[in-house]
C-alpha cells in the first residue's frame, strides 16, 4: 500500500508538478532563478559582476519589491565567444530560469537571442551594445544600456561641430565593431561627412604589435587626421602605443576612442604613466548618468566593498539596474496572475535519445507576459529613468564628452538625443525646448595631442607620393584664360596664374600635374569636364569654370575669383540725327501728354481769371486765341497776361515749375542727340532677342547653349555653336540673310576681351544671369576651403588684380559706349509732375465753383412777366453761365486793392488806366463820366 502511494505521488510530481504551479495559484514562488552571462577578466565584467551581486542583496532584503521571493543569480563566463555563450545559454534553459542579465558582448547577443526567442527567455544585456540587435528580429532581446547607434551620432555631431568632413575608422571586426561604424558612416552621412579609411582588427587579445603597425602605417598615409577607435580595451590600448611610437599622436591629429575607453578610465584609474603618456589629448564618450543622492550613496558602498582597488563604471550601474528592472517586472508579473511553468518544446521532443540531451530543454510559458512587464517599466534606478520608448531603447540617451590630459582626464561637455553638444547638463536642458540649431552647440576647450589648444584642421595632402591630377581645359579661342605650352605638358594663362598663387599660399605643399582635357582643335565641353571629377578621373578642374546649379549639385566650388554673366552681342550701325531729331528726346506719350497739359492749364487759369481779368474777356475768338497763348506761351516763360486771383497764382506757379524741369530735361537730352555720337542695334535685349527667330551664336563648350535652350525655351535649331573671336566677327557681319547670326550669347570676360579689338560691336542691354568662375574640386573636399581662403587673400592684397591686368587688359580701342541703351525721355520719368500740376487744377477749380456756387445763392432771381415751362428749367443753367461770364464787382471784393492802388503816383495810374481803360470804368467809385485823355 504504501509502495503504491508512494508510486502515485511519484507520478504526481512528475506529471503535474513539472510544468510548475497552477496559473491560479495566488501564493509566490520561494525563488525565482535568473542567469548572468558575461566575461568575468574584462573591465565592464569585472565590475559588472559585484553590482549584479549587490543587486541581488538589495531586491533580496526588501520585501516591498518581491514580498519574500528570493532571487538566486547564476553566473557564467562566456569570454565574449559566441560558441561559449551559446552552450551557456543552453545550460540555463536546463536549470528554469526566467531571465538572463546579459550578455555582455554583441557577439554572443546575435547568437544566444535566437535561443531565448524560441525557448521565450526574456535577455536584459547592460553591455550589448550593437545598433543592428533589433526588437523586430529578437523580440526577447531588451537592451538595458545606450545602443551604439546614439554614441556615433555624438561622434558625429562632434565631427561636425568642429568642421571636420572625414575620418578613419578602426574597429574590432566582430558584430559590434563592424556594424558600429556602419552607423557612423550613416550619422556622418547625414552631416555632409565621411568616413575616407575604415580598417578592421581581428578580435583576437593576442593580436600581434606587428599587424598594428602595418595598419597605422597606412592611417599616416591618409588625408584625414581625425581617427575614430572603436575597439576594445586590450586592443585600444596596443594602437595607442604603436601610434605614438609612429608620432601620429602628434599635433595635427585628433583621436576620438568610443566609451571603452572611459570604461577603464573610471575602473582602473590611475593608469600607469606610461599608458597615460599614450592617450594625451584623446577624446572618449561615456555614458551619461545623472547625479542623485542613492547614485552617491552606492558611489560610497561600492569604494567601501572594493577597498577603492576598482572603480565603478557606467556598465556597472547599468547591470545593477537591470536586476532592479527584472525584479519591478517580475513583481508586476506575480500580480497579474503570472506563473512560473515551463514544458517541453515538440520540436525538440522529437530529438529524445540524443546524446545532446536537447529534450531537457524547456519553453518559459509565461515568458510574454514577463518580457510585457519588462517593457513597461517605468521607474528611476542609478542610472536615470528606466523606461523604454517604442524602438524599446531606454529614453533620454545621453554622454559626457571627455578630454584626457595629465594624470586623469575633464568633461568638456556633454551630448544628449535631445538637444545635441552643450556644456550644460542634459536634466538642465529636459526642462527646456529642444534646440539642435548651430549656435547652440557648444564644448570647452580641448588640449588635442600635441598639448595644443588650437583646433586640428583635421587633414594635411597625403604623403603617398600620389600627384593632384588636375583637369584643364585645352582651349582654342581665348587663349588669354587659359591654354596648353605647344610641344610641353605644361599651361598658361590667366586662370594658371590665379591657381598657381593660391596654391603658394597654402600652409603646406601640394604637388599636382596638370592633364589636358580636349582634342585640340575645338574648345571642350565644360559639363563633362567637371563631370570627370565625379568618376574619379581627376582630382580637381581648373580653368575658366562658371559656377552653374547644375554643376553644384556634384562637385565644391572654390570662392569665386572672377564676375560673369551671359550677355548679348550685337552688330550696330551709327545713327544719323535727321531732320525731325529735335522729336527724338520725348517718347511719342510724352509728347500727347506734355500738349494736353498745356491745354489744361490754359483752360483752368482762363476760368479762374475770366470774371476778374480784362485780359482774359472779349469775344469768344479772342478768349479762344488767349488761353491758346497763354499756355504755350509759358514753355517760354514770356506769357503777357498777368493772373490776378489767388488759385490762378497758385496753379500757375506749379505749372511754370513742371515746364521748368521738362525744359531743362528737354535741352540736356537734345544736346546730346546732337552732340553724342548714336548708336543703333537691331536687337534691344535678350526679351527681342527671345521673341525673333532669327539665329543665336553661342561659344562652342559654354553653358549657354543648356541656358538657352533649357531655361529661355529658345529652339536648338536658331543655336550657331562658334568656336572662335573670328567666327564672332564674321557671323555677326554677314548676319542672318547672309547664314550669319543676329548676336552672340557669351559670358562677359569672353565679350569684354573681343571688344578689345573688335570696335564694331557693342554689348546690348545688360546681364541677364550672373554667375562667376571658380576652381571645382571633389564634394566636401577640405582643399576647397582652403584654396578659398587662398583666393581672398589674392583679392584682398592686390595680386588677384594685378593678374587680371597682365592677361587681360589689352583693349585697342575704346569701349566708350559700349553698351547701347535708349536715351529717349519716357512719360514714366515725368508723371509725378503732372500729377501734382493736375491736383492743383482740380482743387483750384473746386474752390472757384464753391464760390461760384454761393454767390449764384446769394443774388435773387430776376423778375420776368412771361415765362414759360421750357425755359424755366434752363433759368439755372442761364444763371450760372451769365455769373461765370460777368465781370466781378470790384467795389465789393477789392476794397483793400483800392487802397493800395489809391497810394499809387498819379502817372504810374495813368500808365494803368492807359492798358486796361475798362478796369478803369469799373473801379471809379461814382457814377460820373471821365473822358480818355485825362
């Protein structure tokens, strides 16, 4: 009975039990397993382990995280060997464990990720950290620590901040090496910069001196100064020494060590001084953690179990706060109702016999419900918030930017995701608006190898022997700019000269050979010569090279060194003045205008002179013949009639101020008709030019033709490639009935330089684009910039123009009146005048009707026997013309001129009364008769 009960509760155990407690069990498991693997000799190991052990005491002895589940941790050394690391994880999946604290290197993460997948074991790893380890293809897979893709964006902005454009990048070449300088090379990418050399060390602690040296060998033959190593401690340390053994630690150099290195830095420091001797100057990134009051007091804990023989780095507080996490998780778990059961995987079953014993293996069934509460944490550990966002990275990515000098080493800065380099700390700036704008970036002062605080330039030529090999064109018209030496290799001329003097004022050499580019009998296309650099068969182009957008979008252009411009080139013929040159000066609306102005005038002053005014009464003829008089009689300022109202004054003072400025404008303008030589041409500007169908010459390799035909829509079949001054000359003059040309589209330099002996030509119109020549040379290539800042020193000391005037101030003729424009006087230049002239003449015959008007109201309407309907309506019509047409009472509106005039000498009266015998009669103050001969 016994051995039967016994039996019984045997298969019991074996048949329920095994797949652990009941989903609706309310009590705890007694212990929780977990695993650990990482590599016990290597820096972050060493440390990593006692902080996961610290851990474990901490959840253990506090009953509000697990309320008495015990967390036991089993350690294993996986040496960063995938091979190792794979069996291990396979032992683990022996032993029921829920989660794995690690791994430590990328290399057993890509593989052992697979095992945890399928066997749904969560991995928290403080240390793996490989940018391409994705959530989408180990979803079991949670990063505890900062990925690799956020410490080469602070690599890159650092590049960037500083102006560099490219780097050489050494790398482990193991999963995480490789595939963290592959996110460099994105980051960089996205700032316009590069990396030039990548070269791979094999991950091997053994590496011999010997294949170090052999790699830096060929660093020091680099262009670029700016060396990226991300690699680990045993191998950094080994380049570091074989580097400055090579002198490439030196000034000139700057060397920027990922966040191993500040791993040792802060465990094994101090350093011996012959390792420090080695590393003066580098820069290094370390993980970012915020200052707290529990961060300080585990600072004092740790120094206190360690006896201060190994410090606490970044990777050691990120595995302690993994454990926190996986604990927080697990407590989460256990109140949802989570269970720890495993069973066997069927496809695993299948294998039972093997010697593998592969069967023993068994799936966590709750593993998503863990991985859940893994992702979901949301709490603050010594390393910051722990909390992840929706790529399952922890949020709020951030490092300390580095320096190493003397004996130890200075922050100089720090990087965060939010709001790139600054000098102020990342939980400073959470509190305000995100800022990633240029001026905003900002680091200390560094001392770069070679105890320099002066900023690298980051490259120098390499010093492989190599030659520049510079295209030039090989021109056959305008030989000035540039041209080949018959029988040699060699080049001469303007654009020669300008490069050839930058070039002396580098602060270093560059030797360089020019190769011919053409076929010696035409001039080359420009397009494919810079094209040339893009395929790699030139280094550089020199020459006549405008600046276009087309050629910008694939190569650097230096500061310009010379203006241009397409302008129009055309024949003209000399203009005779004629007979009716004295209409020339007026456009024929200035004329229209300018004659009804004067017929206005006239008119307005007639009406406010007429009921006052002896000279401007009299028979409708003579009235007529009067304001005909008077208003053409003021372009000569010799008009007789004297205006006595006050508007009529004042409309013609205006007047004789507008006929002042339009005789003047009409003298100076005449004047030079007749007396400056006139020039006449065909075609007005590129807008006449456009509209006609007659056919365009262009230089033969210029990018006018693409202008003409792509931007100005100008049909190919009016476009005459010429390729000579000569062919200039001759097309112009047989011109298109004879199979020549209207004008020629060129760039200014060319034209200015043909008018220097060709007298019969002129420039029409102005410049319809501008552009300028300058030197091409690869994208982001820093001899660009350089040669620029050469450039400007030509310009500004003179030299730049001291060249242009050896090679191109050879003019034979004058280029007096060059370019041809229409001197005619338009009504645009004017309408300002007559619109002043014209309000004066509407307000004056405003006020005079409101006068009109009020007195038409004041006078009673005459008393008349017989009136009829019809012409009762037009009485007031009779009324106004009959007051307008009066002549004014001066007795009643003249009293004070009557003073005045009283005050007058008997024969200056007389003299008055001759002129004007019927003001007379009017201002007598009786109605007495006075004979005309007193």
């Amino acid at each position: 009975m016994n051995a039967a009960w016994f039996i019984f509760l045997l298969f019991l155990h074996l048949g329920v039990f095994q797949i652990g407690y009941s989903r609706n069990a309310s009590a705890r498991p007694a212990v929780v397993n977990i695993g650990a693997i990482f590599s016990f000799d290597s820096t972050v190991g060493r440390v990593a382990k006692i902080a996961i052990e610290e851990a474990v005491k901490d959840v253990n002895s506090n009953l509000s995280i697990l309320q008495g589940t015990k967390l036991t941790v089993t350690m294993q050394n996986s040496n960063c060997s995938g091979f190792l690391g794979m069996v291990e994880a396979l032992q683990y999946m022996e032993t029921d464990v829920v989660a794995i604290i690690g791994p430590q290197c990328s290399v057993v993460a890509h593989i052992i990720s697979h095992v945890a997948n399928e066997l749904q074991v969560p991995l928290l790893s403080f240390a793996a950290t490989d940018p391409t380890l994705s959530s989408l293809q180990f979803p079991f897979f949670v990063r505890t620590t900062q990925s690799d893709l956020y410490q080469m964006t602070a690599v890159a902005e650092i590049v960037d901040y500083y102006g560099w454009k490219e780097v050489i990048a050494i790398f482990i070449d193991d999963d995480g090496g490789r595939n963290g300088v592959s996110a460099l090379n994105d980051k960089l990418a996205e700032r316009r910069c590069k990396i030039s050399y990548k070269v791979g060390i094999q991950p091997d602690s053994v590496v011999n001196r010997g294949a170090i040296m052999d790699i830096l060998v060929k660093v020091a033959l680099m262009q670029s100064r700016i060396v990226v190593l991300h690699v680990n401690p045993q191998i950094g340390f080994k380049v570091f020494s074989v580097a400055n053994y090579l002198g490439i630690m030196g000034n000139g150099y700057v060397w920027i060590a990922t966040d191993w290195l500040s791993s040792v830095l802060d465990s094994a420091s101090p350093l011996p001084s012959e390792t420090m001797d080695t590393i003066q100057g580098v820069l290094t990134l370390r993980q970012h953690t915020p200052d707290s009051v529990r961060k300080r007091a585990f600072f004092s804990r740790w120094n206190k179990i360690t006896g201060d023989s190994l410090g606490l780095n970044s990777y050691g507080l990120y595995a302690y706060d993994s454990v926190w996490l996986l604990a927080h998780a697990l407590d989460a778990f256990f109140n949802q109702g989570g269970v720890i059961s495993f069973s066997n995987d069927s496809r695993i079953r299948s294998m039972a016999g093997s010697t593998l014993h592969l069967e023993s293996m068994s799936i966590f069934d709750d593993g998503m419900l863990l991985l859940k509460n893994i992702l979901l944490s949301n709490s603050v550990g010594l390393t910051g918030p722990l909390k992840f966002d929706s790529d399952r990275s922890l949020i709020l990515p951030a490092y300390d930017i580095i320096n190493v000098l003397g004996t130890g080493f200075r922050r100089i800065g720090y990087w965060s995701n939010y709001s790139g380099l600054s000098t102020v700390s990342p939980e400073t700036l959470y509190t305000k608006q995100p800022n990633h704008s240029s001026a905003s970036q900002k680091l200390y002062g560094v001392i770069w190898p070679g105890e320099t605080m002066s900023k690298p330039r980051g490259w120098v030529f390499p010093n492989n022997g190599k030659q520049l090999r510079i295209g030039v064109p090989n021109r056959v018209s305008y030989r000035e700019f540039v041209s080949r030496v018959r029988g040699t290799d060699m080049f001469k001329g303007f654009c020669i000269d300008v490069f050839t003097a930058a070039v002396n004022l580098l602060p270093y050499a560059v030797p360089y050979k020019f190769i011919s580019f053409g076929d010696d009998r035409k001039n080359p296309s420009y397009t494919e010569l810079v094209n040339k650099i893009t395929t790699g068969d030139f280094d550089a182009v020199v020459g006549d090279i405008a600046i276009v957008t087309n050629r910008t979008k694939i190569v650097d252009f230096t500061q310009p060194y010379v203006s241009s411009g397409l302008v129009i080139l055309a024949p003209f013929k000399k203009q005779n003045t004629g007979a009716w040159a004295f209409l020339q000066p007026f456009s024929f609306r200035m004329w229209i205008v300018t004659g009804s102005f004067f017929l206005v005038v006239g008119i307005v002053v007639w009406i406010l002179e007429h009921r006052i005014n002896d000279d401007f009464r009299g028979p409708p003829k003579h009235q007529v013949i009067t304001i005909l008089w008077f208003s053409f009689s003021t372009l000569f300022f010799a008009h007789r009639e004297n205006t006595m109202s006050t508007l009529g004054r004042l409309v013609l003072i205006i007047w004789l101020f507008v006929v002042l400025i339009i005789n003047s404008s009409y003298t100076a303008s005449l004047t030079s008709i007749f007396t400056v030589q006139q020039l006449s041409s065909p075609i007005k500007g590129i807008e006449s030019l456009i509209t006609s169908d007659k056919p365009i010459g262009y230089q033969v390799g210029s990018f006018a033709e693409h202008y003409l035909s792509e931007e100005l829509n100008i049909s190919r079949s009016r476009l005459v490639a010429l390729g000579s001054p000569e062919e200039y000359a001759s097309a112009l003059k047989r011109g298109p009935e004879k199979g020549g040309v209207a004008a020629v589209v060129d760039e200014r330099p060319y034209i200015e330089l043909f008018l220097s002996s060709q007298c019969t030509f002129r420039i029409v119109g102005h410049e319809f684009t501008k552009s300028s020549w300058g030197f091409a040379f690869p994208r982001d290539s820093p001899l660009a910039v350089d040669m620029s800042t050469a450039i400007l020193a030509l310009s500004e000391n003179g030299d730049l123009q001291r060249i242009h005037d050896k090679w191109l101030m050879q003019s034979t003729c004058s280029l007096e009146s060059t370019e041809i424009e229409s001197n005619q006087l338009h009504l645009s230049s004017f309408w300002g005048l007559f619109l002043i002239c014209g309000i004066a003449c509407f307000i004056a015959l405003f006020i005079y009707f409101l006068q009109i008007l009020r007195q038409l109201r004041s006078i009673p309407p005459p008393e008349s026997a017989s009136i009829g309907e019809g012409s009762s309506r037009s009485r007031p019509l009779q009324r106004f013309l009959s007051l307008m047409d009066e002549k004014e009472d001066q007795s009643k509106s003249g009293q004070k001129r009557r003073k005045v005039e009283k005050s007058l000498s008997d024969n200056d009266w007389d003299d008055e009364l001759g002129r004007k015998p019927k003001r007379r009669e009017t201002e007598m103050s009786t109605g007495s008769n006075v004979n005309s001969s007193n």
